[in-house]
C-alpha cells in the first residue's frame, strides 16, 4: 500500500514536471512568436516611413522643379521678352531712319530678323516651362497647344480628345500635361510613331489617361532594368497622386499607356 502511494506520488510529479515543462516551452514559444510579430510590425512600419519620406522628398523636389519652372517662365516673359521687343522696336526704327543708307538698311534688317527668332525660342522655352494657358482655360486647352506645336514637328497623325474636370486640381493637370507631353517626345523622337491617339477622361471618380501610337515600341522590362528617365518620369509623377501606371509595349508592336489617378487625392 505504501509503496503504491509512492508510486503515484512519482507518476504525479513526473507528469507536473513534464506538464511544467511543457508550460515553459509554450511560453517561451509564444514570447518568441509575439516577438518576432512586433519585430516584423516595426519592421514594416520603419520601411513604410522610409516610403513615405522618399515619396514626400520626390514630391517637394518635383514640386520644387515646377516653381522653379513657374519662376523662370515668367521672368523670360517679363524681362528678357520686354527688352527683346524693345530692341526689336529700336532696330525698326533704325531701320526707317537709314534709308538712305543701303548698308545700314541690309544690317537693320539682319538684326531685327535675329531678334524675331530669339523672340520665338523665348517663347517656345517660356511655354515649355510653364505650359501656356493650363491655369486660365484648363488642361483641354494646353494638350491642344501641346499637339498642334507637336504637329510642327512630326508628320504623324495626332488625335486627341481631352475633357476638363472641373474637381480636379490644378496640381493634377500639370501632371498630366507632363505626362502627355513626355510620351509625345517619345513617340516623335524616339519611336517614329505616324499615329498617335491621346484620351483624358474622367473613369469612376478617376482621372485617366490613354495614350497610344504605332511606333517601333520597345522591351519594357529591359528598359526598366537599364533605369530609363523617361519611365521613371512617368511612374514617378503617376505616385505622386496615388495612381497606377500601365504600359503595354513589344519592339515593333507599338506602345500603349494607361494611367489612372483618383480624383480625390488631387
């Protein structure tokens, strides 16, 4: 009797021991699960910051860019345009005094040539600085201006169709002129594209942009690899407003962009 006493007292403390044992083992699993959890947690909220301080460091630079482009736009229009038509007024008016003077005459004329074309290039770098009428009639308008002045350069067929949304901010518009206006560099320069179809619409509270051509296309993945600007251009004004980015290209398929920005970020 006494030895089967002690036999269940053995039997009790071997199974306490083990379920002790076992406890421990749990607890220390569990404090090594929770804690890898809380690692990974700061973890991914360390790199979420990390995102959103290079997303807002690109944000303020290409915002930076845009002032700066704004600044120096109106500067050439203000100063170095006024004193270009001023000299161009003077030049005629040397012109009209000189008469009598075929070699002086020949030499006004020669000036006042010079300076009508330097008045253009001023106006050319002024408008692609700071796209021309996008803030008083709304980016209808400047893709319009965009296109036609593309046409002067290409012989490919441009069609567009662009509807102003009256919600969207002006911030927003600029970037889709950016965006238009570097695929249409692309296409006339790089890809000899001879038909291009631009469409801005709004798409379920969405502001989308579909742009395509014909042009030779190229390998996305390899033009990615290789840090393209133009792609990153593209994909970083698209992230700006929390859009999406598509594209859809093979060499000699053609090309063909999609982009989607919520209204609401604007």
């Amino acid at each position: 009797m006494v030895q089967s006493s002690s036999e269940i007292d053995l039997y009790l403390a071997i199974f306490g021991g083990t379920f002790v044992m076992l406890l421990l083992v749990g607890c220390v699993v569990v404090f090594m699960i929770l804690y890898q959890k809380r690692l990974f947690r700061q973890e991914l909220t360390f790199k979420k910051m990390e995102l959103k301080y290079q997303q807002e460091l690109i944000n303020s630079t290409i915002e930076g860019i845009e002032s700066e482009r704004k600044r120096l736009a109106r500067d050439l229009h203000d100063e170095i345009g006024a004193a270009l038509s001023a000299m161009r007024l003077l030049v005629g008016q040397m012109h009209l005094k000189s008469k009598s003077a075929p070699e002086i005459s020949d030499l006004a004329d020669k000036y006042k040539s010079l300076i009508d074309n330097t008045i253009d290039s001023v106006r050319r770098i002024s408008n692609d600085l700071l796209p021309s009428g996008l803030e008083e009639f709304g980016l209808s308008y400047a893709i319009e201006g965009l296109c036609e002045k593309s046409l002067e350069l290409t012989e490919a067929d441009i069609n567009w169709s662009v509807k102003d949304i009256p919600q969207a901010h002006s911030t927003l518009n600029l970037m889709m002129y950016r965006l238009v206006q570097e695929l249409l560099n692309n296409s006339i320069k790089y890809a000899e594209a001879t038909q291009i179809e631009i469409v801005i619409e709004p798409v379920d509270n969405e502001l989308c942009l579909h742009y395509t051509d014909n042009g030779r296309g190229f390998d996305y993945e390899e033009a990615y690899q290789k840090k393209s600007l133009g792609l990153k251009n593209i994909e970083t004004r698209t992230r700006m407003f929390d859009g999406t980015l598509q594209y859809i290209t093979q060499p000699n398929q053609g090309t063909s962009v999609t982009v989607r920005v919520p209204l609401a970020s604007s």
